[in-house]
C-alpha cells in the first residue's frame, strides 16, 4: 500500500510542493519514499512505499521502464501478479519479483487493455514520454483512492488522499450539492464529486488520458459490472454452490499472498468464519482482531467462536476512548464518514502493528454479492406475488421475525429504518444546492439485484472503502477485501436470488458454502447487524458535544442545517425510540469536519 502525489505545470511544476506532499503521505508508506522529475520539469510524481510484495529496493518507485518510456506511481496489489507475469510474452527483462514491475510491463505491452487480466485493487498513474501522455487509473471498484484538482496555471495535480491538494486550491470551499445529497439521501460518496467543491474523485472503474502537449482529458470507464454477470439462471444450487466454494477459496487464498504478515478483521458473523477458515489452511498464524463495545453490543461471544485457533486481540472501546480519537480521525478522513465505529478501527490497527501484522483482510462486499442485508430480504418478497409471496414471506419471518416492511424512499439503512431527517435542513441550503442523481449502476433485470449493486456501487460500499482504506493507512496497514475479488462479485449477481434469499435466511448460498467447514451454529446464524452504543453516545454521554455543536455560531452561520429545528429534532431524538442516531452523527460530523477543513 502507497501514498501517490503528482503534479503538472505547463510552465514548471515546483519540487517543493512534490516534496511537502510527499513527507505528508509518509503513514501510508513509511519504508522508502522517492521523487521523480521530467527533463522539462514540468512533470513531478511522488510516491511513499509500505513494502508488501517483493521488500528489497529494487522494488521502489516511482518505477521506470528499463527503456525510459514508462513513469509508474501505483498503490495497491495485483494479486495474480505471478499468474500474469508467467503469461507475459513479451521481451521485458524483470528486475524484481514484484507485483509493480508486472503491471509497468504488462501495461507498457496492452495499455488499457492489460487490466482485463489484472485481479486486485489499484490506483496509479502512468506517464508514456514518447507519446506525452499521463493515465490515472482506478480499479473496478474504487478499493483504492485517486483524488485530482485543476490548478489556476493551467496544470493539474493528483494524489491518494485529498488533504495534500488542498495547499495547491486559491480557497477550500464546500461542494453544497454534495452536503445537501448527503442530507437528503445519507449517500456520501458522489461519483466524481466530493465534499470540497474544487476537487473530483477519478470514478472506479475509469481511466484518464490526459494529453500533456494540448492539455486535453479524456475520461473512459474501462469497467462496469453489468457488462460482466454471466447468466446462471440454469444451474442447478449444487453447481452453484460447487462454483462458488471454488471462487471463495481461490479469492481468499490470493488475498493472502504477501511477503509480510497478513491478519484478519473479524466479525461474529459467517463472512469472517469463511475468511478464517481459509486462512487457517494457508497460514501457520493467524492474528485476528476486532472491534468490541460494552453490552448489549459486544459481540466477543461470537467473534470467540469465529476465530478458534487464532491469536486473537480484542480492542475494547468505551464513549471516552472514541471521543478522544474523534478529532484525529476527522482530519483523516478529510470527509464526513459513517460513525463511532470507524474510529474503533484506530485502536484496532494498532494493536496490529503490536503484534508485527502490516496486511489484514476485511470481510466488505459479502452482503451486497450475497444479499445479506434484511432490506434486500423484505425486497424480495415484496417483488413476488401469489404463492410465491407467501412462501418468501413466511421464511422472512422465520429469519428475521416480524414482517417484511417495504424499503423507506429515501436515506434508508440497511435494517430497513430512516437514517436521515430532512426537516432540519436549511431553506438557504434547498435553495441554493441540488440534490445529485444516483450513479449509474448499469441495468438489472432483478429489482433486489438493482438494490444491491446500488449499494455496492453507490450508497454503501463506497464510503465503506474510503473509511477503511483511510483509517488502515493512518497505522501504515494494508486492508484488502476478498469478498471484492470481481470474480466472486460477477459470480455473486448471476446467482438468481431465489438461491440467496429463502427459509434458511439471507445469503443462503454462502451460507451452504461456509458450512463445508464452520459449524452450524455459524453457518446459519441468523444475521446480526454490527452495532455500537452510538445512540446512547449521542444522547447521553455525548449530550455536551451534540449541544455545543448545535449551538454554536458556526454551525448556524454555514446554511446547512437550521439550528433550532435540529434543537427540537435533537430533544425529541432523545426522548423518543432512538431507532436510528446517523441524522445526529451528520451534524456532528459535518460541523467537525468544516472547522478541520473550511475554518482553517
């Protein structure tokens, strides 16, 4: 995992500020850091190294073709590095046994076209001298961050994390149609756009060919997953689940490949029993870590059964310990993130660097694949009707007990509740700022597979990517996500949902998989969702902060949300059922996040 900075001048682009960027990018490469100047010196790139595959020196970047021609800054992983290094038949010459030097190769020998091969998680930049170009290119899911600004000499610059483009903006000011999409909707990642009106996200699954000579761009999406899900609406669900364990083994196994020590994120849910199982096959030793919080939220009874046979460590967090981080994680995060949980995982990589782990893998994407969630469940009875209908609906009700509410509109979590209230946001603000459209996820023939890729593609994975990659770099950690290996992605939407969503509950065909090798008692859990006392925070322990906050002159002189009608909202939220706190935390977040970013 790396820190990438770059940046162009049409007339000279400064060693100082590639220098200044880089020494801030140090947590997410401290072992070696470098940078790279075009003879004209209009060109600067950077880039700061956590050594993952192949540690010697030789494996350093930026890295530059054996010719001259190719320039490469890259962060991530090319997990079938080997497999597409063994095929390569070209004339290259490899110099090391990393992963960096089969994608500088491959991609020197394909182009755009090389990626088709690639199975990771990348974000990079490739400058070609002879054709003066630069690419910026994202993997298919957006697992690894690529930021970029326009600069008011006509250049531009591009980095991992958005902090160190904003020395090089004339102002820091908001994106409002973004604040008041995240207040409206709860979606926080936008596409291209972020919460800083002047800088663009590169969108997964795109390229940008950007023409040094002229100055032109050119944006392609070289992925969609729509375009990949093969139809399996004729295999039978013994062929599937045969498929699948292949595809989840294979996954996992590649996650694992590493020349550092490599742990596991844990849950006490069945994602995280399939990761360990895995794990345990191909690891001597296994650390595994994870979250916990008093009662009635610990979940250490379960996360104890999931992770037998491993080290395990166990962060215990409380109101104060979380308080402490939160100005810490604000600033980076540099963008309004989902809540208490997110910092938990500071004191959880910690622990991991204790106990000498740089790599850990995460259990992120199995839901929407899978169709874990209980709004995906209630979906899909809703979508049947006769027979059928009450069939679904009576497994829905031996799951999950109660009946299947039909989907909220609008900011709807995924245990089926309203996490927003869109009346405390601002007049000024509605008259002033749009509401973004949706991105366009491709199309879905299946309303619940349509619901999943929104989440997977928009509303929730995401922030769920930027959250985990920013705090894990914060402690020089690599995070990946085999349940994101696009493979099993591909393989996950052309399930028909009838084999994921039945009697035995959500992600049923996963949950066949896993109990080839965890016990029943994990395989056919019933799903819990992984909470934290952030309500009960936010009413109480944390009444004083929310106040101060909403009280505050700043918080009224932004626009964004009316004082006194959050006042109200904030004493009723207090009193009443308490069924959802993300509206409260958005305050917070938001007001905390400005005073780091906007009032400095």
């Amino acid at each position: 995992m790396c820190g990438l900075f770059g940046q162009f001048s049409p007339r000279e682009a400064g060693r100082a500020a590639a220098e200044k960027a880089v020494a801030r990018l140090r947590h997410r490469g401290p072992d070696a850091s470098a940078i790279w100047r075009s003879d004209d010196g209009r060109l600067t790139v950077g880039h700061t190294r956590l050594k993952i595959i192949d540690l010697s020196d030789a494996a350093n970047q930026p890295m530059v073709s054996p010719d001259g021609r190719y320039v490469l800054i890259y962060n991530g992983e090319i997990f079938n590095f080997a497999d597409v290094r063994r095929s390569y038949r070209g004339g290259w010459n490899f110099r090391t046994d990393s992963d960096s030097e089969v994608l500088l190769a491959t991609f020197a020998a394909n182009g755009l076209a090389a990626m088709r091969d690639w199975v990771g998680m990348f974000a990079f930049a490739m400058l070609d001298q002879v054709a003066r170009k630069i690419y910026l290119v994202r993997d298919r899911f957006g697992i690894k961050p690529l930021y970029f600004v326009r600069t008011a000499d006509g250049g531009f610059a591009f980095a991992s994390e958005i902090p160190v483009l904003l020395d090089l903006l004339p102002a820091v000011r908001a994106d409002e149609d973004v604040i008041r999409t995240y207040l409206e909707t709860g979606i926080y990642e936008s596409g291209a756009r972020t919460f800083f009106r002047d800088v663009q996200a590169l969108e997964p699954g795109c390229a940008a060919v950007i023409d040094l000579a002229s100055g032109a761009w050119e944006f392609t999406r070289w992925y969609r997953l729509a375009d990949h899900v093969a139809d399996l609406s004729g295999a039978r669900e013994d062929e599937l689940v045969e498929r699948g364990s292949a595809l989840v083994e294979t996954a996992i196994r590649d996650h694992l490949v590493a020349d550092v020590k490599v742990g596991i994120n844990v849950s006490g849910g069945v994602d995280s029993s399939v990761l360990v199982t895995q794990a345990k096959r191909e690891l001597d030793d296994v650390h595994a870590f994870t979250q916990d919080y008093e009662e009635p939220y610990s979940e250490a009874k379960w996360v104890r059964d999931v992770a037998e046979g491993c080290h395990l460590h166990i962060a215990a967090l409380d109101s104060a310990t979380i308080r402490a981080l939160l100005p810490e994680v604000v600033k980076g995060q540099a963008e309004p993130f989902g809540g208490v949980t997110v910092c938990g995982y500071d004191p959880l990589y910690a622990e991991a660097g204790r106990a000498g782990v740089t790599v850990l893998l995460d259990g992120n994407g199995a839901d929407e694949s899978f169709l874990g969630y209980q709004n995906y469940h209630a979906a899909y009875v809703h979508s049947l009707s006769g027979r059928a209908h009450d069939e679904a609906a009576e497994g829905y009700r031996r799951f999950w007990g109660g009946e299947p509410r039909p989907a909220p509109s609008n900011g709807q979590a995924i245990d089926g509740t309203v996490a927003v209230n869109t009346s405390v946001i601002a007049d000024g603000l509605r008259r002033r700022a749009g509401i973004l459209a949706p991105a366009d996820t491709g199309a879905f023939a299946d309303p619940v597979k349509t619901m999943a890729a929104r989440d997977l593609l928009s509303a929730k994975i995401p922030r769920g990517l930027r959250f985990n990659d920013r705090m894990s770099m914060m402690r020089s950690k690599e995070l990946r996500v085999p349940f994101l290996d696009h493979r099993l992605v591909e393989f996950g939407f052309g399930v028909p949902t009838k084999f994921l969503l039945n009697g035995q509950g959500s992600k049923a065909l996963l949950r066949k998989i896993a109990a080839r090798s965890v016990p029943p008692s994990i395989a056919d859990a019933t799903k819990r969702s992984v909470q934290s006392p952030q309500r009960e925070w936010l009413a109480n322990e944390w009444r004083d902060l929310v106040a101060d906050i909403i009280t505050s002159p700043s918080f009224a002189a932004r626009g964004w949300i009316d004082p006194q009608r959050a006042q109200l909202a904030y004493e009723q939220f207090r009193q009443g059922e308490r069924v959802n706190s993300f509206f409260v935390w958005q305050w917070v977040n938001l007001e905390l996040w400005a005073r780091a970013f906007l009032d400095r």
